[in-house]
C-alpha cells in the first residue's frame, strides 16, 4: 500500500507535482514529508512497473529515480523513458561513487542525479533548479526565437528542433536549454562555469554535466553533417562555431 503520511493541508492542484521511486520506505516516506512541507505534490513508487503506471495516470513534472529498483535499473528506465520521447525531467538517486557511474546517468538522458547519502534539502534545492530549466524558468530568461542552425530549426517557443525535412529530433529539457543558450550567444566562448550558472546547476569545476550535454548535442544533431557544430576550447569551455539565423515567423 502506498504511503499517505498523515493528513495534509490542502495543497493547490498548480503546485508542481513530483514521482519519487524508490525501494526504501523509509526513504518514501522521508522525502513525501519533506517534499510536501516545501509545497510540492507527491506521488509515491517502489518499483519500475510502479513508475510507469504513475506516468500513465498523473501529469508528472518531474521525477526523483532510485538506480535500484526491485524490478529493474533506475538507469534503464530513463533510458527507455526517454526512447520513448518522454521529456518529463529526472533526478537520479544513486549509491554509485563512481564519476562514470553519474555520467552515464546524464548520458541516457537524465536532467541531473544526486548520491546517496543525500541532505532533502539539497535535493529540493536541485528539484527546483531542473524546474526553472524546464517550463517554468523565468520569463526574462527564456528565449522565444525561432532560430536556423546548420540545417536544423529550432523552434524556443515550441521547444523543438527539426531537420531539413521536417522530422523532429528529440531533445531533454536539459539539451534543448542549452542549445538556446547556445543560440542566443553564437561566436561566444562560453566556459563551464559560466554554462553551470546559465543552466541553473551548482558550479563545480568537477562538475561534467555540461560535457555529457555538449557530447549528447553534438550526437543528436550529426546526422545533418552538423558535427563540428560545438567547438571545444582549451582552458576555456565550448563555442557554437556554426552559422546561426534567426527565421521570421509564419504571419
């Protein structure tokens, strides 16, 4: 049975609503406690079959991933939530150390992990940092331009990104943000630091979350001969080296 905790006050149906899969209940019920007293709704799961079914059923904006689960991996979830052109953002919950282990985390799609043991306080801080990234990001600082590189189209309102004939290249909400940051800086070098801070992730210079983005980028959109598109600079960050136009808008 899934846990309730006791009696709520009501909470506003605007407030975002977040999956937390976990096989550890005390874990389930640590953070449903703490995740409602800073305004989030919760849903609870304790396996994969369990993810899928609240997927199904609620309209999820972002979910905290356990690695280990009882029915599968954590990792070949967001693998295949993202095959399946899901962009509902995930925070991984890992006991691997490994810096590998995280990266390849990030590769398969996820928005940004976290290792166990872990302070819920910084998970809702980091909560709420892929939140603004995503659909909910200032509005002074989302870009609503619609943009030619290469041979692609992207579209910042829309967030989406198609090739020449139409076809749509999936993107995390994670890739697509940072390409607009991208767009909107063309020519620019921009370093590490300063794209952890764009992107609203902590700044650690030991941080390789913006590698792993630049490396999915470069591999989404190589199939247009776009694959020289990001230039890396040394001792200094990375570079959007392509032609860049902005595109009128259809009347």
């Amino acid at each position: 049975m899934e846990e309730t905790g006791r009696s709520q006050q009501p909470m506003s149906t605007q407030a975002p609503q977040i999956l937390v899969a976990d096989d550890d209940s005390e874990i389930r019920k640590l953070l449903a406690r703490y995740m409602r007293e800073q305004g989030f709704r919760v849903q609870l799961a304790s396996s994969c079959a369990e993810v899928n079914e609240k997927i199904v059923v609620h309209q999820l904006d972002l979910i905290i991933l356990d690695v280990m689960l009882p029915d599968g991996s954590g990792l070949d979830l967001c693998r295949d939530l993202r095959a399946g052109r899901s962009n509902i953002p995930i925070i991984l919950l890992t006991a691997l150390q490994e810096d590998v282990d995280r990266i390849i985390g990030l590769e398969i799609g996820a928005d940004d992990y976290l290792g166990k043991p872990f302070n819920p306080r910084e998970l809702a801080a980091r909560v709420r940092a892929v939140l603004r990234r995503g659909v909910n990001a200032r509005p002074e600082s989302r870009s609503t331009g619609l943009y030619r590189l290469e041979n692609f189209f992207v579209d910042a309102s829309l967030r989406s990104v198609t090739d020449a004939a139409g076809t749509a290249i999936a993107l995390t909400g994670a890739e697509f943000d940072l390409l607009i940051i991208f767009l909107d800086r063309p020519g620019r070098v921009l370093s590490r630091e300063q794209l952890l801070d764009l992107t609203g992730r902590s700044v650690d210079v030991l941080d390789r979350s913006i590698d792993v983005l630049v490396s999915r980028l470069r591999r989404k959109l190589s199939n247009e001969g776009a694959s020289q598109i990001f230039k890396a600079i040394r001792n200094g960050g990375y570079q959007l080296a392509a032609k860049v136009s902005t595109v009128d808008r259809p009347a």
